[in-house]
C-alpha cells in the first residue's frame, strides 16, 4: 500500500486532509482532492507563492545590472561584447521549450504517456541547449577579457544570468526527474498537476528570461 | 466524514495488505514522545513551541549582548569592550533580536496558532515547517558560531556597503552574517508559503476571509511581506557575499561599484521588514483586547483593511532610512509624504483597540495589561517615527540616540510586549498550566519600569546629539547622567525577565503538585479566559490532532457565539455552559501526517556549506552530501507511513476532478 509522493508533492493532500471533511459553505461537495477552500490545489498555490517570490529575487539583480551595466573602469563593457544573433537563437530555442511544455501538459492530461515522455525529453534538450550556449557564450567572453570580477558591469551581468542559468539547470532536473517518474509507471493522468506544476516554473524561467534578453542584451 | 470508517482494503487472499518500509538508521520515526520525537516532528504545535523555546534562547544571547553595551557607555571612556568588540556586540546584538528572537517569536504564534485559528488539523505542508524550523535554528546557531571562529560580524545590522567589503571588515565575521542571514532567510521564504497556502485553503467549513481572527490576517498579511521582501535581502545578500568571497565588483567604489545600491536593495528588505515583527504583535492585541474588555473588536473590518494598507504601504517608505545618503530632494519630498501616511492607517488600528476597550467590562489580568502596554509605547514610538519623516528634522537626528529610543519603543514596546502578553494570554492552551497572575503584574510593571527607563532617556540623549554605534562618550558632553539612568534601566528589565523565568517554573510546580501529576502531563480547562476564537474550543494543552470534529463556522468570533447569544434588546445572554461546546479531545482515530527525519538532515547539511564557501571547500561538499540526501530521501519517503495506527485513505478515494470544472470552482471560491 506503499505510495510514492509526487515530485513537488512535499506533503500529499491525502495526509493533511483526509481526515479534514472540507465542504463548500453551500454544501457543493469538491471531493477529496479538491477539498482546498480555494479549489487550487495546496501545491499549485504553493508554486505560485514561490514564483512571486522569485520576481523579487530577479527584480533586485536586474536592477543591479541596469545600475551598473556602464560602470567598467577596466576591461569591455558586457554589451560591447554580445553577439545577438547567437542569441537570439539560444532565446528563441528557450522560448520553444515553453510550447513542449505545454504539449507535454496536454499529454498527460489526455493519459498518453508516451507522448508525455516525448514531449518532456525534448523541453529538457530544448532547456540543455539553451544552457550549453549560455557556457559557449560565456567562455566567448572569457576569452575576449571580460570575466566574473573585470569590472562592475561583469560582476552585475555574469551574475545575472548566471542565477538565471543555475534556475533553468533547476528546471532540467525537473523535467528529467518526471521523465523517470513517467518511465517508472509513477505519473498516473491523475498527477497530471505535478507536471503542470513543473510547468509553471519552466514558464516563469522562460519569461524571466524575456524580460532579460529585452533589458540586457537588446536595449542599449 | 472522516477517515475513521474507511477500512483497510484487504488483499483477494483475506489478509491485510503487506507494506515495505524504508530500513536502517532512517526508517520512518514511530515515537511521539522522548527527544527523537521533537527532532523529527511536523506538528505545528510542537514546531512553534520549538520556536518559541528556541528564540528565548537567543533572546538571552542577544539580551546579555544589550547589557554588555549599557555596562559599556554606563559611565564615559568605558572600559569594558575595545572598539572593535563593541562593533561585534552592538551588530550582534541586533541582528540577533530582529531575525533571531522577534521574528521567531512571530513565527511561533503563527506556527501554533493559525491551523487552530481557521480549524485545520496542521498546516498545508508539515514537512516543509519543520524544515523552516530547522534552517532557523542552524542558520542561528551558524551566525553565532563566528563568535567562537574568531571575529564576529562587525557591520552593523545593516552592513552598509562599502564599510562590509573585505576592505574594511578584513574578517569572515560579515561573511558569516551573509550565510546565517541567507539560511534563516530559506527558513521565512518556506515558512511564508507554508502559511500563505494553509490560510488560504485549510479553512474550515464556513471560514470566509471576513470571519478570520484579526490575528490570522495580521499573520498572513505578514506572511506576504516575508515572501516579497525575503528575496530582495536574499540577492543583496548574494552580491555582497559575491564581493567578499569571489572578488566581484557590486560595492568596491574604486572599480565604480555604488554604495547606494546596498542602502535601496537592504531597505527594500528592511521596511518591510519592521511590519513583519510588528503585525504579528497587533494580531496578539488584537485577540486579547476583546477577550478582557468582553467586547466584540471595534471596527473589525477596518483592523483587516488598515493591516492590509500597511502591507501595502510598507513598499513604499524605504528611502526614509536613506534622508542622509544624498538621494535628492525630489526622492525626500516623495518619501516623507508616504512616510507621513503609513501613521494613518496604524492610527487606525490604535483608535480601533482604544474604542473596543471603550465601555467594556474591562478585567486586568497580565495579558490585557500587556497589550495596553504596546498600545500606549507602540504610540509614543509611532509617534516619534512620524517626526523621522519631517525630513529636516531627520536629517539632524540620523544616527543619534534618538533613533534608537524611536525603534525600541516600537520593537521592545510594541512588537515584545505584544508578544509577552501572548505568551500569557496562550500558555494554559500550549502548556496546560496558566502562569501566576501576581507575578505576570510584577512582571509588566517591571517591563514597563524598566524599558521607559532605558529607552526614554535616549530621545534626550539623541537630541543632545549622542550618536550611536560608537563605544563611548567623554566627560563634558552632558550625556553622564541620562546613561547612567539608561544602564540601571537596562537591568530592571533584566529583573522582569528573571520574574518571567521564575513564574514559569514556580506556576508549573504549583499546577504539578495541585494536579498531583508528578512529573506527567498538566491539563486544564479548555476556556480559561472565555475565549472567543476557535482554539478555545480545544482542550489545554491542545491534542495533537487538534479538532476531534473541524467546526462548521458560522460567525465571526465563532466560538463566542456558540456560548452566548443576544436578547431581542441586544443584552447578552448565555446559550450554552461552556463544557458543552468544548471539544474532548478524545477521538483517536485522526490521520496525521507522519513525522520524519528529512527535514533536520537537509537543514542540517546548509550551515556547512556555508563554512565551505568560508573557508573550504570539503565542508560545503560534505553539506552537499547531506543536502542532496536530504532531498532524496525526502522525495521517496511514502507519504503515508505504511505501519503508522491510524487508517490509511482508500485507494482511489483521491480521484482527481477534470481540471475544467477544478477552474470554474478556483473563481467560486475565490470571492468568498
């Protein structure tokens, strides 16, 4: 009678409220899964606590950088050095995740498991190679003499986009830990919100993400 | 409807369902009584108790470190402390009362009392609050490890930049602030969701917004404020820690790194958090003023909104910490204007607490006196933080005495007293024994002696022009008298707390030899105070599964209602005897959630790698090790302890609705 708790499942709703008889004041009945007052369910609510949080995190580091994105006494400024094109592709491969995210929603929602995994394995490898242009963009500039402590505009930038990396790195281990789950049978369509769950972080990565290709790399 | 009749689905063969369970050293904990039972516990009641009993700790750490600055500057040219410890002391020292003792005595009413308040049997995630709990501890214990590792933090609270840079703090005592801070700052962002989802989807039946304790809105209101301002601390912090760890560029002026931006990222965080440790205390005041003035609260809508506009406006007066930085006229103007206006809606709630004592049978026992206590300090600290906001005045009193007489009237008058009444208005209901009035009114004069003592002379001493944070004064200046009234006041409110202590152990003593229970478990009556929100409800000290039966809501004050009603001309009257209503405690058949080991190993492995990145890097690869394993034996821990006594939910019984109809019923909900 062993029962496996869902990947973002930190405490399953069966041992905290199961023996709570949650009815709706006007005795509208929501079943056992649903017995929430709000209806949302106490995981998803939880995800998008956690992603209002986040705002203010990438809110303060973007700040940092706008702060400080001219400020080198020496070494090249950081937009001295972007190359766009390159990535705008590595965006737009991110942003592509997003759409197999939601394919692989889609999936399990409707039961199909193997296009579930499907869908998954390519958001993680659509995730990897974002992250792998990120490290060859970095190494770039390396190269070119602009590192982690040349000046405050590195520092402010690196770190930036580093958090935002190590979130998206996050996000792979996610998506990687559902896969495993699906391939062991553990990812009934009635778990469907765990990996919906795992979807709303993706997203909220990916539109971070817009927001800092369009203050940092795009505006001058 | 609860579990009780489910019956354990039994294999085709007849014989109950086999179970693995997880072996070794970490095979589930069984116990609920003896230490491993409070090392591994999720019960709410038992985490909040564990945080109470864990911020008297530091409490008593940062309280000697206040009495090492009055013995300091008791008398000019001090010898006690050199300079340099007294940067330690007075850092300490606040850091240690604001994230170490108010916020944790904060986190341990909400801890204990919210499920209680809105008729949960625990909060949303039980593993997760003692996780919260855990990094609490070990984030404290780390910060005040630096203490023994040589140096500890000498910033001040604030560690303004470039003054925390390795340049002019070449220690690792800021270092070991940035990962105290950054662990126990995982441990409010947790805490912060936890109690945001069990207020919003763990009431019970009936319990709209609108019939919530005020207490349960303050704390959630305050549980907001956490999890916006936490993350702003929290990059700051990473930026600093960058700075000092990884010789990046955020706050050295040499390579162009700006100052200011550490003052905006750390006040962002820092206002915010002054109504974190203050609303919580409100939320107390505002339970105990009705109780002992037999009156339903004043205006209780308006102690909902006025607490919600101050959470609101809190986000915007944060450069009012910032008048002397140079930040420009128009910024100022900006700031003393919204400055100005945060008074409105804290004058709200004191006009509120003024009129619902107003024509009621007013009773004086402990707590009722401590919450006048914080209405009356809280005001003259309140009152001196509106002159903070006439900018020109402010810019003569930054960084003087005058400062500090303003924050503790509102930290130790409003937010401490607030909470010592708490703990006298809620510690029949934790512990099963009440404290000895007498003495908890020797106490509050004491407290109230003493703190107008200490603090009181520094508006005088600030207006002479003594500034702050400097570890001593000469002769001449006119500042020997008022200190020395200062230091002797510091050690009346030493007393009051040693009053505190002895009725404790003395009140438990008497209850022990009354009941004639040895060394057993204290028990009283459920309603000592003829109580009016739920937790009354429940016997003293609270059974672990809380509610035999949830309560269907009715009302606001719903417990209340159920005792009295009113006559056709509004006269009160009773409907039932109390015992009637209560709850007996005695259904023993309640799923609870399981408690485990996970969360104190992954907690346990964040300190070290905190000393990792200080001093190498084998120790943050051994806290690695325990984080990683934490989290994995977290994740595969069945939920449901397969040999725990009680039932086991049917299979299937959890059939999920189409997500559809689930959206239409979220916007149903959500107006309630």
């Amino acid at each position: 009678m062993r029962r496996l708790r869902s990947l973002t499942d930190i405490a399953a709703p069966s041992t905290t409220e199961a023996g709570i008889p949650v009815a709706v004041p006007d005795g509208e009945s929501h079943g056992l899964s649903h017995a929430t007052s709000t209806g949302i369910s106490n995981e998803k609510l939880a995800m998008w606590c956690f992603l209002g949080s986040e705002c203010l995190l990438f809110g303060g580091l973007i700040s940092t950088y706008l702060l400080y994105k001219d400020k080198a006494v020496r070494g090249p400024k950081p937009h001295e050095l972007y190359a766009i094109p390159f990535t705008s592709v590595s965006s737009f491969v991110l942003l592509m995740s997003s759409l197999t995210m939601v394919l692989a929603v889609s999936a399990i929602q409707r039961g199909d498991q193997r296009a579930l995994r499907a869908w998954i394995a390519t958001t993680a490898l659509l995730g990897a190679t974002f992250i792998s242009g990120q490290v060859y963009e970095f190494s770039v500039f390396l190269k070119e003499g602009m590192g982690f402590t040349t000046n405050a505009a590195s520092s402010a930038f690196f770190t930036l986009t580093g958090f935002h990396g190590v979130h998206v790195t996050i996000g792979i281990v996610m998506l990687l830990s559902v896969l495993v789950l699906s391939l062991r049978g553990r990812l009934p369509q009635e778990r469907a919100e765990a990996v919906e769950i795992v979807g709303l972080y993706w997203h909220f990565v990916d539109v971070v993400w817009i927001l800092i290709f369009t203050v940092v790399y795009l505006i001058k | 409807m609860s579990t009780t009749d489910a019956a354990l689905p039994a294999l085709p063969s007849g014989e109950p369902p086999r179970t693995t369970r997880p072996g070794g050293v970490f095979a589930r904990p069984q116990t609920d009584t003896g230490w491993r039972s409070w090392v591994t516990t999720v019960d709410h009641k038992k985490l909040g108790i564990m945080y109470g009993t864990a911020a008297l700790f530091f409490f008593v750490i940062g309280g000697g470190e206040a009495l090492l600055i009055r013995i300091q500057l008791a008398t000019p040219n001090g010898k006690l402390l050199s300079a340099d410890l007294y940067n330690q002391v007075f850092t300490m020292h606040g850091t240690t009362m604001i994230f170490l003792v108010v916020m944790p005595i904060g986190a341990a009413f909400m801890n204990y009392l919210i499920p209680l308040q809105i008729g949960a049997r625990d909060v949303a995630f039980p593993r997760l609050n003692a996780f919260g709990f855990w990094c609490f501890l070990f984030g404290g214990v780390m910060l005040n490890s630096s203490w023994l590792l040589g140096h500890a933090p000498d910033g001040g609270w604030f560690n303004y930049a470039p003054n925390s840079g390795v340049i002019f703090s070449p220690t690792h005592g800021i270092d070991f602030w940035n990962m105290g801070l950054l662990i126990t700052g995982i441990a409010s962002l947790t805490g912060a969701i936890n109690l945001i989802v069990t207020v919003l989807n763990m009431r019970a039946p009936g319990m709209t917004m609108m019939k919530m304790p005020v207490f349960t809105w303050m704390a959630l209101v305050t549980q907001f404020l956490l999890l916006f301002a936490i993350p702003v601390l929290t990059s700051a912090q990473f930026l600093l820690m960058f700075d000092r760890l990884f010789g990046a560029n955020f706050f050295k002026t040499a390579q162009g790194g700006d100052p200011l931006l550490w003052e905006h990222l750390f006040w962002i965080f820092g206002h915010p958090e002054v109504y974190i440790m203050i609303l919580p205390a409100f939320g107390v005041v505002s339970e105990i003023i009705p109780v002992f003035a037999r009156k339903p609260l004043f205006g209780y809508p308006f102690m909902v909104f006025s607490g919600i506009a101050i959470g609101f406006m809190g986000w915007g007066v944060w450069a009012h910490h910032m008048f002397a930085s140079g930040i420009g006229p128009i910024s100022v103007a900006a700031f003393s204007m919204s400055t100005m206006f945060i008074a409105v809606p804290t004058g709200v709630k004191i006009l509120n607490w003024l009129a619902t004592m107003w024509g009621g049978k007013l009773k004086f026992s402990s707590p009722m006196l401590f919450s006048i206590g914080l209405v009356t300090m809280f005001t003259i600290g309140g009152l001196s933080g509106v002159t903070h906001a006439v900018a020109p005045a402010d810019t003569q009193q930054t960084d003087t005495y005058y400062i500090v007489a303003h924050f503790h009237y509102v930290l130790f008058g409003g937010a401490l007293f607030g909470f010592v009444g708490g703990w006298y208005f809620w510690w029949p209901k934790a512990f099963g024994y009440a404290l000895n009035d007498t003495l908890g009114k020797v106490h509050f004069w004491l407290m109230l002696i003493g703190f107008n003592l200490t603090f009181g002379p520094m508006h005088i001493l600030g207006l002479q022009g003594m500034p702050r944070r400097t570890y001593t004064y000469k002769n001449g200046y006119g500042f020997n008298f008022w200190n020395m009234v200062s230091t002797i006041g510091a050690f009346v409110i030493t007393v009051s707390f040693l009053v505190l202590a002895y009725n404790i152990l003395a009140s438990r003593r008497k209850a022990r030899k009354a009941q004639g229970v040895g060394t057993g478990r204290l028990t009283m009556a459920a309603d000592p105070w003829d109580g009016r929100s739920l937790e009354w409800m429940l016997p003293s000290p609270t059974p672990a599964h809380n509610f035999d039966e949830v309560p269907v809501v009715r009302s606001l004050d719903e417990f209340w209602h159920r005792k009295y009603g009113e006559e056709e001309d509004g006269r009160l009257v009773r409907i039932a005897a109390t015992e009637d209503v209560v709850q007996k405690g005695t259904n023993t058949d309640v799923h609870l959630p399981s408690p485990s080991y996970w969360p104190i190993v992954l907690a346990f492995g964040l300190p070290f790698i905190g000393y990792g990145l200080i001093y190498s890097l084998w120790f943050a690869v051994l806290g690695g090790i325990c984080v990683v394993g934490g989290i994995y034996g977290w994740v595969m821990e069945p939920s449901v302890d397969p040999d725990a006594g009680h039932h086991d939910p049917e299979p299937g019984a959890t059939e999920p609705e189409p997500s559809g109809e689930a959206a239409a019923d979220e916007e149903a909900a959500l107006v309630d």
